[in-house]
C-alpha cells in the first residue's frame, strides 16, 4: 500500500532520507514552508536521495550530475524550479 507524504526543501543542494522507489509528486508552499509531496511505499527502507533547488536564473552546473526536473513552485514573485541530482 503506498501513500503520499511530503517533507521540507532546502534552497540548493540537499539530502532526503525516502523509501526506496519514492516518486517525487509536486513542489509548492505550505503555511510559508517549501515542500515536496512524493508517493511512498511507507514499510519500503529508506534511500538517501540528493535534491536542488534553484531561483529562476541562477546558474546550474549540470557538469557535476545530472538533473531531473521535479516540479516548479512560487514563493511570491519568484519562481524556484526542484531537481533531483541523479
């Protein structure tokens, strides 16, 4: 049985702890705290799992990794774009 569970980002590169085979689902603001909603097998064993986040044009080195892009969200007029580093 799988549910959807969302956890706190950090502004630039950090970890997450998810279980195994989590699906990341949207990025937005909840109650003035960026968060990201994945689908998650809660009884699966955890991953460490590396996510950036990035202000629209800020540069990005994608020489270090490569990136998928998760979603993008809005904290008043900026817009940050989440990716997770593969």
């Amino acid at each position: 049985m799988k549910k959807v569970y969302k956890y706190a980002l950090v502004f630039g590169i950090f970890s997450l702890y998810l279980p195994v085979g989590a699906v990341p689902l949207k990025a937005a603001m909840q109650d003035g705290v960026p968060m990201i909603w994945c689908l998650v097998d809660p009884f699966a064993a955890s991953e460490n799992r590396k996510f950036f986040v990035a202000g629209t044009g800020q540069e990005i080195n994608d020489k270090l990794c490569s990136l998928v892009f998760v979603d993008t969200f809005f904290v008043d007029e900026l817009v940050f774009h989440v990716f997770e580093l593969t």
